[in-house]
C-alpha cells in the first residue's frame, strides 16, 4: 500500500532531503542549486551540439 508520501516522491529526493537537513539546508535552496545545474548542463549540451 502506497502513501501519498510515496507516490509524490521517490526514495532518492527524499534520501537528499534528509542529507540536506542534517547540513542544514533547505528545500528552497536545494531546489534552487538543481534548477541551477540544470540550466548549465542545457548550456553545456547546446554548445556540444552546435560544434557537431
């Protein structure tokens, strides 16, 4: 039987979750680092593709 904590996240977001509390950060930071990331690796992958 699932719960509604399962079905909205999977076990690795909730693992980093937990990590990121113990060194007391917050889920508004850690969402704002992955959209980060996210926005540098579609940089990233946009100047790789336009040497091909």
């Amino acid at each position: 039987m699932s719960t509604v904590l399962d079905e909205k996240f999977d076990s690795e977001w909730l693992e980093l979750m937990i990590q990121a509390k113990q060194i007391g950060l917050s889920v508004e930071e850690v969402r704002k680092y992955l959209l980060g990331r996210l926005e540098q690796n579609k940089i990233g992958n946009a100047k790789i593709l336009s040497r091909v």
